[in-house]
C-alpha cells in the first residue's frame, strides 16, 4: 500500500475543517468521480478482525486501511447467502423485491442431467451499481472467485469486463487483477468489483498463520482465522499493485458472516443471527471523508446510495437504502436513523420467508414456520436470550413494522436465466456444499 499515511495524518489534523466542508486534502474541490473499488470478502464475520475487537490480529493489513477509512460498528447483511445479499447490494433492493433468493436453482424440476435448469435471475427492471455508473461514464470491471456471481444471474450487468471465477483462491484473484490492471487504470473513472472467496468452507489451514487447536471446534475456527489472514496479505498485494491513491473511494466489506454453532448451526444461509449478518463495512476515501468510527446501525444496501452521492448523482428510484455520505463527511450524529431489515429461507422448507428487523435496540426475527425471536441487543448483543415473552406489545408492533414495510416496497417481476447442470457454476455449487 503506498498511500502516504504520515502526510495524511498531517494534512487531515490541520485541514480537518475544511474536508468536512467538502475540499480535500488536496485542494482538488468536490472531486465528482473517484475510481471506486467495492472488495467484498465471501462469509467474513466482524467479529473475526482486529478492526472490529477481535483477540487475534487476523487481518494486520486491514487494521491499516481502517486507520484512514470510516468504519461502520455495526453493519448488516441484507441476506445471509451470497446470491441474494450481493443482487442487494448492487441494486440497494431486498430479496422479495428483487427474487433472487437463492444460490441455486430448484434441483427437483428435473431428473435430467443434460437439461438447462432455471435459476432466479436480477430483474431487467432494477439498475445495477455496475450499470449506473457505466451510465455516469465508468469503465466497468468484475472479478469474482465465487461462482454465484454469475452471468446467467444477471450479475453481469453494466460491466464491461466480468469474470467468475471457481473457488480458485485470492492468490489467482490477485494475479489476474494484476494482469488487468494496466488496462483498468488506463483510463479513469473505473469501477471495480472485487469478491474474494477464501474465508468461506471448506476452511484450509492456511500457513504460516493456522495454529494447531486440540479440539475439533477450535480448530476449524483457527483455519478459518488463517484464511483471513491469508486474504489479509493478498489485498496488500492487490493495493501494491493497483497503487491506490487518496482520492480513490475503496469499499470493504463482507456479503455475510459465519456461524460457528452459537446458535446450533455451522456456516451460513438459513439463519439470521448476529453471526450471520454483522459484517465488515469501511469506506477509505482520505481525499473527502472524516475517518473514524460509527456506532449506527447500517447496512450493505446503503453501499449503491452512497455512491451515488459521493459522485452527486440522483439515486434510481428503485433505491431502498439510505445515503451515508453526511456520516462519512461528518460523524455519527450523520448516520441514518432507521430500522434495518434481512431476509432468507426457513431450513425446514426453502419456500418459507424468514425475515429480521433492527431498531431502536431490539432484534425481532420472525420465523413463519416457528415463532417469532426478541433481542435486546443492548444487553444482549450476541442474541442468547429470547425475550419475546417479556415484551409482547413489542413483538407485536416489530412485526408489524415488518408487514407494514414491506407492503410499502415495490416488487420486481420475477425473471429465471438457464443454467447447465455440469457447467462451472453448478459444479462451484456442489463443491461448496450447497447442492447434493
Ligand atoms: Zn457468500
């Protein structure tokens, strides 16, 4: 990374003010276009980075980004699944909106290993990130290791270039990026997606960082601490070569958590837990932002919104996440107050919504096919106690803010794109774990 920290410090101490009324560091007034670089780390919980408290200094690098970025405490997954919780992201519109709400398509719809399959698709009607900013004039690019993010979804949308790749690991994501990297930054703006995939299952003891647990549990934590650390080193590769500079806009963050059987379950996609949905989201842009640390609660959503008001364009209509750019410019008191929302599938039959609401410090996640969980996240944040009894005038009224928000929302026709049963993605797919 050559960001140069020290003049940084320097700089934002004396002019500190004067960001905050919108000039940068380098004098360059309301710079409209930043390249912007969104990474996206598959099934990396906060909780596992030294940024967000953790014991192990897991990700030394991401410690040094975070230094001159705004880092958001406590942001939330939309989905806690790859598919539905990136179509959210790059459309700032939830899964009911948008139907894609699995990874793969319906296995039961044909015994025939030769015939396409359907698989939910982003709606023609909903603009992507990608396809908003090619709109403002951004050269494109898309590199994903997670074969989710394919073509036949729609994710390819607005890119100019996009590539998925198969689980291949970050040393080949970062490698390929470099190949391209003279092309990427032949011209500016660009956009850039990247979506690392290495923290995800099947964990591998990465070396030199794994350590040797003597239970099972500990042990399969601890190779999943050494992937991070292993994507850790690889983004320092990929700021090395890519030589970002103050006035480029980065955006990290993670498309879900993990769980670890705090609440009975291993991995990911069926639960809306804490573990599940708290991710990682950093916005490092020292030309223009007022680095620091922000306590409200957000979520991934608000990623397409941001942008758009970083390069002072009007949001899509379709945008159901709030702007954090005043608390980027300025502090806490900037940061959206409002409830934040999630959604998957039950584990007992995929065509049962399970959905969560957040807000003013309770947690209520509605399970049709159980009942309804309550939190108090202020004494309780990691979700052990269930406290729907205690206040049933509360469940009742978060439940029905659920129902009440999303009668209000608008939702897209559903559209199926066709995918080979032996192609790459399917392939991905069972290698994974999430098809038999
Ligand atoms: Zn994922």
């Amino acid at each position: 990374m050559k960001r140069k920290n020290l003049v940084r410090y320097f700089v934002l101490g004396v002019f500190g003010l004067a960001i905050a009324a919108g000039l940068t560091a380098r004098g360059k007034a309301h710079q409209p276009r930043p390249n912007i670089i969104l990474i996206i780390v598959d099934a990396l919980r906060a909780d596992h980075l030294p940024v967000y408290g953790y014991h192990k200094n897991t990700a030394p690098f991401l410690k040094e980004l975070a230094r001159d970025a705004v880092v958001f405490e406590r942001a939330s997954s939309v989905a806690p699944l790859t598919a539905p919780s990136m179509a959210s992201v790059f459309t700032s519109t939830y899964s009911f909106q948008h139907h894609v709400v699995s990874n793969s398509y319906d296995e039961d719809q044909s015994d025939d290993e030769e015939a396409l399959k359907k698989i939910n698709k982003l709606p023609s009607g909903l603009l992507t990130l990608a396809e908003f900013l090619k709109n403002q004039g951004y050269r494109t690019y898309a590199l994903s290791d997670n074969a989710n993010i394919c073509c036949e979804m729609g994710f390819a949308a607005g890119f100019d270039r996009f590539k998925m790749m198969a689980y291949e690991g970050a040393e080949s994501v970062v490698d390929q990026l470099t190949a391209w990297s003279e092309e990427i930054r032949g011209r500016e703006p660009y956009f850039l997606y990247v979506h690392f995939m290495d923290p995800h299952t099947r964990y591998h003891q990465r070396q030199p960082w794994f350590q040797e647990k003597r239970n099972p549990y500990a042990e399969r934590v601890a190779a999943y601490d050494s992937e991070i650390s292993y994507v850790d080193a690889r983004l320092r590769e990929l700021f090395y070569a890519f030589d970002w500079q103050d006035d480029d806009l980065i955006i990290f963050a993670a498309d879900h958590g993990e769980e670890f059987k705090e609440h009975g379950h291993w991995g990911h996609g069926k639960n809306l837990y804490k573990e599940a949905l708290h991710v990682p989201l950093m916005f490092s842009y020292p030309a223009r932002i007022h680095p620091g640390r922000r306590h409200a609660f957000v979520s991934t959503l608000d990623i397409f919104p941001t942008v758009c008001d970083i390069i002072g364009r009007p949001f899509p209509p379709q945008i159901a996440g709030h702007s954090l750019l005043p608390s980027l410019m300025d502090s806490d008191e900037s940061s959206p107050r409002r409830p934040i929302y999630a959604y998957t599938r039950s584990f007992k039959d995929p065509f049962i919504p399970v959905a969560a609401v957040v807000h003013d410090g309770w947690k209520l996640i509605l399970d049709n096919d159980t009942a309804s969980l309550l939190y108090d996240l202020n004494h309780d944040s990691r979700e052990r106690r269930d406290v729907k009894n205690d206040f049933p005038a509360l469940v009742s009224a978060m439940e029905k803010l659920l129902q009440t928000y999303r009668a209000q929302c608008k939702e897209y026709k559903e559209e199926y794109g066709l995918i080979h049963p032996r192609g790459d993605a399917v392939k991905h797919m069972r290698a994974l774990g999430y098809l038999q």
